[in-house]
C-alpha cells in the first residue's frame, strides 16, 4: 500500500534554488512528496483557500535578519505547521539555536540530497498531529535586506506580503517582560503575590515592609534593616521560582554589573544574600519616586526640555556603563527610575542588569547571555538583538535609549503589534517614524537625531552614549 502524500510549502525568491529543492523533493517516493513554491511575487502565490500543507520549507542564515524576520512570520502563522530550515553552510550551532527558535527540523546546505532533505521533512512532521495544516500562505521575498528609504522596491515587496498575510493594525503596547526564547513565567494572582515574603526578616538583618513593585519572576520589597534603621529596597525570586539556578545567577549578574558601574545614576547594590527557602535576593538602595514609563503615563506627553533631559542623564549612565565594558540590553522607561529630591528635579537612576553583558563573563555567564537567543523587551530591542546576534554591543543600547525619547516625545512606541513577534517583524522591516509624523510641533533637528539613535544599520547611529548626549545639547540635554 503506497504512502500518503506529504504536501510541503517552498519558500525561496531565487529562481534556480527553488527549481533545485523541487526537483530534490520530487525524487522521494516513500513518502511521495508534493511541492509548492512560493515566491515575492504576488501572482505565483498558493490560493490561500486551498493552503493544507503539512510542512514549510524556508533557507535560513546566520545573520540575516531579513530572513530571520521571515522565518519568525512563518512560525507565527503556520499554526501547528512544522517548519523545516535549511540552514546556509554546515552551521550546527545555527540549526540548534533554530530548533530552540520553533523549528522543526533543519538540515545543511551543502551537498543538500533529497535523502536528508526528505528525513528531515518526516522528522518535523512526525511530531505534529496531521490535522494540523497551514493556514494562509506566507512568501518568500527578495534577498536584499530592505532600505530604509520608503517606497524602496524592498519594502513593497514587504508592504504586498503583509498584506497578503492579513496583518492587523494595532496601536496597543505589548507586554514589555524581557523575551527570551524559552518565554516567561506567568505572574502569580495579585493576592497570591501580596502575601508572599511579607513580615519575613531576612539573614537576620532586613524586615520585609511591604511590596512596592512585582513581576512574574520576582518581587520589591521595602525593608528596613532592623539594628540600625535604615530603609532599603529587596528584590527577591518568588517562590515558585526559587529553585531555578539560571534566574539565581541573573541576580548575582546584576549585582555585579551595577556594581562595577561607580556612577550615582546606577542603583546601589549593597547586598546579595538566600533565604531559608533558596530564594535569592538583592538588597538595594530605597528610591522615592516613579519610573519613566509611570511619568508618561500621567502626563503622556513630556515637553521637550524635560524629556531631552531625562534621556541625556540616563545616557551619562550609560557612558559609565559602557565604560566598563557592560552593555544594559534592557534599557526601556521601566528601567529608568526618576527618584524624588527636595527643592531639585528628580534624579535619574538606572535599573535592572538582569540580562547585561559583561566583557569580564565568568565561567557560566556566557551561557545566560546566549547569543542564539533574543534578549530584551520588544519595543526596545535594537536589530541585532532580535536576530540574536553574538555580537550585540553597546550600541544597542543606544538604539534603545532613542526609541525611550522618542515615546517620552510622542505617548506611543515607533511600532506596534498584537504580540512580540509582530513589534519585532516591524522593527526589523519598517522605517523608523518620525517624530514629526506624530507631532508636527517636534523640532526637525531633534527628529534627525532620534532617527540616527534608531538607525537599523548599528554602523550609522551614535559611535557612543556621549556622542548621542552631546547631539542632544541643542534641545536642553546639558552636558
């Protein structure tokens, strides 16, 4: 009795690589496979009415984040559908991080033969149930990565396949938890958290208060150190969570990378300790106040002094920062505490190296900073983070620290979607709005600079956060 037939979708723009992977699929008879190609070009697409394909089939490689951005796309519509890379050059390590990325299934480019072309197809499919089938249709687009000019053959290339795909247009902010591949652990109930840890005195030292600030991996207490008085901050793993080695060793990451910073804009570590119950916790200074992301919020929009000014301290910090060789990779409002002062405006501090980058890794840090995985919150994530690059530097930071001014300018981020995965597509194939096409009122000159800080291309934004400030002086950055 023959086998079913396998119906595998293509993805490919070139020409004669697409003909080579037909005529490779054709060759396998058991099973026999049926396969259809899909390219940029709107007219040779599948009819979407008809689309039940029980494999993808799309090239991949290290670096590109134009395909990068693609293979995201397909993951986020096949809908159960498994995916099959090939991957460019016999990258084991690139096929691995694919696999944590979504991926199916991959095999190597060179000397591709239908024979493992076709196992690999059978191993995706194998693990997905086979009333699961594509939904839509996604394309392959041309190989040059788009420009960031509007209106480029590029980017209609992108504007036809989006469409094509339905995307929705959504003006809502995504939750901004750092992503990680692996994604995140849902919050607690509200109550639930509330009690956690309170009334705890912890190495005998620090009586936990109350909760002042909690997430779905840990908690802020304000405590008070019980011999001496003195009122401090406690960020702690929660429970649930205490046996986690990898979060344990993201707190102490963060302990030392704040702590090598001698800056006053960076927060105060000044203790790392563990429960009775292996819960770590950082002990920090106690600020007054409220984050960015909470100011803006309120007010919506900041005038220009105020927000120019904001962001030229936070990139003072950085210069600090960078300086010793950490690079933040979360830099967003939420991270950008405005501590009250009396009769002064507030001070900025900088929060969070949960997920930094040291140059000085210890055995074992390199393994949580990953390069095959995306780190940081979506909104904020520069390029090169979202295709999970190895080389991510400081200039990330900078990329990240122009999309905060621009949302402190305007009350909204330069790129929505419904998900994470929609805000990092559009980051990486949509040109960065301008200032002015949200507020007319905004200074061109300010727009030039908010677009050099957002450059896609890392090699045109600001060699460094003080060349960024010094830019910055004009609109009331100070110095």
């Amino acid at each position: 009795m023959s086998e079913p037939a396998l119906r595998v979708l293509v993805l490919e723009d070139d020409a004669a690589t697409a003909h080579e992977l037909l005529t490779l699929l054709k060759r396998s008879r058991r099973p026999p496979i049926l396969a259809v190609h899909a390219c940029a070009s709107a007219d040779s697409l599948p009819d979407p009415s008809e689309a039940a394909f029980d494999a993808v089939l799309l090239g991949v490689e290290r670096g590109d984040l134009h395909r990068l951005a693609i293979l995201d796309e397909v993951l986020r519509r096949a809908g159960g559908t498994p995916v099959v890379a090939i991957v460019s050059g016999n990258d084991l390590e690139l096929g691995d991080r694919l696999i944590g990325r979504g991926v199916g299934a991959w095999v190597a480019a060179p000397g591709l033969a239908a024979g493992a072309l076709r196992r690999a197809i059978q191993k995706a499919v194998a693990g997905t149930p086979k009333d699961r089938v594509l939904t839509g249709y996604v394309a392959a687009l041309d190989s040059r990565r788009p420009s960031p000019s509007e209106g480029s053959p590029s980017h209609a290339a992108w504007d036809r396949v989006l469409a094509c795909l339905g995307r929705p247009e959504h003006d809502a902010r995504v939750d901004e938890t750092p992503v990680e591949a692996t994604g995140s652990e849902a919050p607690a109930a509200p109550a639930e958290r509330s009690r956690e840890a309170r009334g705890e005195v912890l190495d005998g030292k620090y009586e936990l208060l109350r909760t002042v600030a909690e997430g779905g991996l840990g908690q802020v207490f304000e405590a008070r150190h019980v011999q001496i008085g003195h009122r401090v901050a406690v960020k702690m793993i929660r429970r649930p969570l205490s046996g986690d080695a990898e979060l344990a060793a993201r707190f102490l990451l963060e302990a030392r990378a704040a702590g090598a910073v001698a800056h006053p804009g960076c927060i105060k570590i000044m203790d790392f300790g563990m429960s009775p119950d292996g819960r770590v916790y950082l002990v920090m200074e106690y600020l007054e106040g409220e984050n960015l992301a909470q100011r803006i919020r309120r007010e919506t929009r900041l005038p220009v002094p105020e927000a120019v000014a904001v962001v030229s301290d936070t990139l003072d910090v950085l210069a600090a920062t960078h300086a010793k060789g950490i690079v933040h990779r979360d830099l967003k409002p939420e991270n950008i505490f405005l501590a009250s002062r009396p009769h002064r405006p507030p001070e900025v501090k900088l929060l969070d190296f949960g997920i930094a980058r040291l140059s000085d890794r210890r055995a074992g840090e390199e393994r949580l900073t990953d390069p095959g995985v995306a780190l940081g919150s979506p909104h904020f994530m520069a390029p090169e983070q979202i295709a999970a690059l190895p080389d991510v530097d400081a200039r990330a930071d900078t990329y990240a620290t122009g999309v905060v001014l621009f949302e402190a300018l305007t009350g909204r981020t330069p790129f929505q979607g419904a998900n994470s995965r929609e805000v990092m597509l559009h980051a990486l194939t949509e040109p960065f709005p301008s200032l002015r096409s949200v507020d007319p009122s905004l200074p061109d000159a300010l727009d030039q600079v908010v677009r050099r800080a957002t450059a896609r291309d890392r090699a045109h934004r600001f060699p460094s956060a003080e060349a960024f400030q010094l830019a910055l002086q004009p609109f009331g950055g100070g110095a």
